[in-house]
C-alpha cells in the first residue's frame, strides 16, 4: 500500500473520530486566510530532487530560501537593535548608552512626530507633540548631543525616519566627521521608504514624485560616498501594523520595492551599484509557523524578482537582508504581563525564520513609552533566546517541515497574484494613487477587528481569561515643558549661527531642487551652517508642495 492509499485510510478514521470528538473550528486557516491542513505529507511539498534546488537549495545560495548566509547564527548572532528613542537629545543618548551597557548590539532611532514631518520643535504643528512618541531632533546640535559618547565607527545606527531622511541622514554623517569618522566606516540604515508611508502610516511631507528622487539621490550618493550605509529599509511593518494580513504585508512590500528599484533604474543607476544595499522591515506577529515562511517566501520571490525582472548578477544584490520588529498592534493594555509571552513566540518566529536584526517589544508599549525595566526585559528575551534556547546552533531549522514547506510555497503563491494585480494597475505608485492597497488593507483592518468582536479570535486577557481588577504599573513621562526648552535651545542656536553661510546653503538647496543636481550635497552643506530639519524641509516644501491624500 503507498503513501496515498495509507492517508486516505488514516483521514477515514479522523472523520469517525472527529464525530464522536469534534474539531474546534470547521475549518483551521492563518491570518490569511491559508486553509490549514490537518496533516502534511511529503507530497504536499516536493514532488522531485529538483524542487529542492529551485524551491530551497542551501543557506548562503540562491534562492536563499534557507538564509544568506552559509552558517547563519552559528559564526554570530542576528544584531539585538531595540527601538528606542523619547524626550531629548540628552534624554535617548541616556537610554542608548544603557542600552548598550545591557549587551544591545545596535541603535536604533525612534524620532518624535514633528521631527517625522520636518518641522522644528518651535514650529506651531509641533505643540504638545514635542518628544512624546521618540526624541526630538531640529539640529546638528541635537544629532550630537544624541551621540554623544557613542562612536560612530563602532556601532550601527537605525534611524525610522522617511520623508526627511536625507537630511536627518546629513546630520548623521556631520557628526561622524566631528568625530573624525570617515564616511566609509560609518554602518546603519534609514528607512526610508515614502510609499508605505502613503498606503499605511501617514507621516509624508511631499508628494510621490519628488520624494522618490530623494530616495534615489540618496542610492546614489552613498553608493559613492558611505558604501556600508543601508539606503532604504523597505518597510512591510507599519502596513502589517495598520491591519493586513501576512500575504499583504508581503505583497505590498515587495511592490514598493520594485518601484524603488525601478525608479533608480530610470535615473541611470546600475542595479549591481545600489542593489546590495537595499534592505527591509518586517513585522513578526502571532502566527508562528505563518511568519516563518512568510521571511523564507520573501527571500525567495526577492532573489527572483532581483535576478529575473531587473538582471542583478552581483549575489548579494539578490539577498533580500532584513529587520524584524515584534507587533505593536498585538500589545494590549490589558494584563500588560501577557506582552512579555507574546513577544517571545513573535521573537522565536522571527529568529527561525532567519531575521538579520531584531527589536523586541516592550510589555508597557500598549500604555506609554516603555519604562527602563520594560526595556530591559524586553532585551533579555533576545539573549535567552540566543544563548540558552539552542535555536541557534543549526540553520533553517524549520526545513523539511511538510507544514512549514507547504505555507511558504502558500503565502508566496498569493502574494504572487497580488503582485501580477499591483503590476496590471501600472506599479506600486499607481496602485496606491488609486486607493487599491489602502482599500485592502482596510478591509483586512474591519475583518481583523469584526473577529475579535465576535470572540472568533481570542485575544487572551482581553476578550477572554479577563480579571475583574487591572493593577496599574508605573509608566513612563514626557516632560510637558520639553516643548518650551527646545524652543529656547533653538532661538539660542539662530542666534548664534554664521547668518549668510546659512542664507547661501537654503539658496543653493533651494536651486538645486529646482534643477536636477543630486541634492544630498546641498543638504549635507546646509547642515553644516547649522540649518534645521524645518528650515531645511522648508526649502524644499516651496519647490516640490506638499503631498495631499485623495479620499477613497
């Protein structure tokens, strides 16, 4: 009898069984809406030896479905960059250095909302905003005191920022020449990535147009000048955050990536020149085996996408590297304690699926800023994780699971239709100019929330396994009088600064944008006459206007 004939005769005695003991759902399906299989054989997987090398082959080899690198965890553990930014300059630099003290292995930079829109902390959009949600950054003076103590040569720096990047970029590599660092020791990561700001987050200044050429100024600039700088973190996080499902959040990034690359193309770039240096950002959320291949399905359709749409030959033009984030959105301000459980199995996702760097969410996060002692936690997880789980010691050990081969094959099968979809509509750019990724995100957003309601998801502590008492733990404070300091700091440093040096680079900036100059240049130069994000953003605000959402 084979393999075919035994499961048939198998799933025969589930039935029965399941009639006198039934299943808890009709059926089982992801967040997707992937049905679930009761069980998987190997025929739900590879069919013939070939599958192997064109579905899977080895870690470090095409088509990286296995990971980019040969050896994985085993020569050094993904980067531990926890999220962290609040308050002053002074204040995250404070958090930074504890952070570091604690055994973080990068920064990464959480930037406050008016700093996010390019405008200054004395800026009348900027009031009662100033610090709350990251650090507050208007000058080169803040960008040093921010890094002051911390080496730039020694540590990567992330930094969530995307409509201003470039100049919040500037102010980075100013600081490093202060240090006496050269821009070709100097490593991190800018996000970035305006598209997803469109679909998904919000916090756009210009419009698509122009702020694509930023991006691309920014390719080609550091393709030249800062050759380890991560140009571009191509963000699914904040589309998973604002309510997709996994395929989405996939999709959709992976759409926005093409048009990026695309859009360097169109500007002359060669794509073995900006390609290695092109990141992205995941979520990480409940569904433990669905993420997993979600990471190894985006490794695989990217190395297609580099090799065969757009004839990358450089390998690691095809490695698709990546941040993971743990989900914000599944944080509930209900038994905060639960956090810390949800947290690990997102961190364990993330890390069997073979993330690059790693942030972990804070129990508190759902409240407030997360406290020191949230933080630290939050940190540890990570370091159980790598040094007492043994989860590390072997590569993809997730292959060969006849469930976990089958979703990935899954997630990337649909998240291939949505991409043929979004290329029949005209691109990534079209697609969000005429609402469609907006549209199904929302729907997906109302489908989420309707389930919930209903309790036909559980939400453990919330919905279900509810206390009568909630005990209140200690949250973290914004300074309300930050607004007022920086305000001051401000006039004082425009009082202080060379008047025409300043007047000459806002000039220059303000032509370049005009014509067709690369203006990262412009940018650094204005920085360095102590021109601020608002100013700077100002100059460029009255050349490219301001981006307005069409209502769908």
């Amino acid at each position: 009898m084979n393999l075919r004939d035994q499961q048939d005769l198998w799933e025969r005695s589930c039935t029965q069984f399941a009639e006198k003991h039934p299943e808890r759902k009709p059926t089982f399906r992801t967040s997707s809406d992937i049905e679930v299989k009761r069980l998987y054989v190997p025929e739900n997987v590879l069919q013939i030896e070939q599958d192997y090398f064109d579905k899977l082959g080895f870690p470090g080899e095409p088509p990286y479905t296995r990971g980019i690198q040969p050896t994985m965890y085993r020569g050094k553990f993904w980067t531990m960059r926890q999220y962290a930014g609040y308050g002053s300059a002074e204040q995250t630099n404070e958090r930074f250095r504890y952070l570091l003290k604690q055994g973080q292995t990068g920064l990464s930079t959480a930037f406050d909302l008016p700093t996010q829109i390019g405008y200054d902390a004395d800026h009348a959009m900027a009031a009662g905003e100033v610090g709350r949600v990251g650090v507050s950054i208007s000058s080169l003076e803040d960008m040093e005191i921010l890094f002051n103590q911390i080496p730039l040569d020694k540590v990567s720096t992330s930094m969530t920022i995307n409509a201003p990047a470039t100049v919040l970029l500037a102010m980075y590599l100013v600081v490093a020449e202060k240090q006496g660092v050269s821009w070709d020791k100097v490593a991190g990561t800018i996000q970035n990535d305006i598209l997803k700001e469109y679909v998904a987050r919000g916090t756009y200044i210009f419009p698509p147009k122009p702020s694509m050429r930023l991006i691309t100024d920014t390719f080609a600039f550091c393709a030249q000048q800062v050759p380890h700088w991560n140009t571009i973190s191509i963000s699914g996080y904040h589309i998973r955050e604002a309510g997709s499902t996994a395929v989405q959040e996939l999709a959709f990034t992976l759409a926005n990536a093409i048009a990026y690359v695309q859009a360097a193309l169109d500007k002359g770039l060669k794509i073995d020149d900006f390609g290695p240096r092109l990141s992205f950002f995941f979520n990480a959320h409940n569904h433990f085996f669905e993420e997993i291949s979600k990471f190894r399905a985006a490794r695989r359709m990217w190395s297609k996408i580099m090799k065969e749409r757009f004839g990358a030959i450089n390998p690691k033009s095809l490695q698709l590297r990546f941040h993971t984030q743990t989900a914000g959105s599944t944080l509930t301000a209900q038994q905060p304690d639960n956090n810390v459980v949800r947290v690990t199995v997102q961190a364990l996702a993330a890390v069997m699926g073979g993330t690059q760097s790693l942030h972990t969410n804070a129990r508190d996060e759902a409240l407030a800023l997360p406290t020191e002692e949230s933080v630290r936690i939050a940190l540890r997880t990570q370091q159980i994780l790598a040094y007492e789980s043994g989860i590390a010691d072997t590569v993809d050990p997730m292959a060969g699971s006849y469930y976990v081969e089958a979703l990935t094959d899954a997630v990337e099968r649909e998240a291939w239709r949505y991409i043929e979809y979004i290329d029949s509509l005209g691109g990534a750019v079209e697609a969000i100019e005429q609402g469609y990724m907006q549209q199904e995100i929302h729907q997906a957003a109302y489908e989420t929330q309707r389930a919930i309601e209903q309790r036909d998801m559980v939400v453990v502590g919330m919905n279900q396994f509810t206390v009568d008492r909630e005990s209140q733990p200690d949250l973290l404070r914004v300074d309300p009088n930050l607004g007022k300091l920086q305000t001051q700091r401000l006039e004082k440093l425009r009082s202080e600064r060379p008047f025409d040096a300043w007047q000459t680079a806002l000039d220059e900036l303000k032509r370049g944008a005009q014509g067709q100059d690369n203006l990262m240049p412009l940018i650094i130069n204005a920085v360095r006459t102590h021109a601020t994000v608002g100013e700077i953003c100002d100059t460029l605000r009255d050349v490219f206007g301001e981006y307005r959402p069409a209502i769908f």
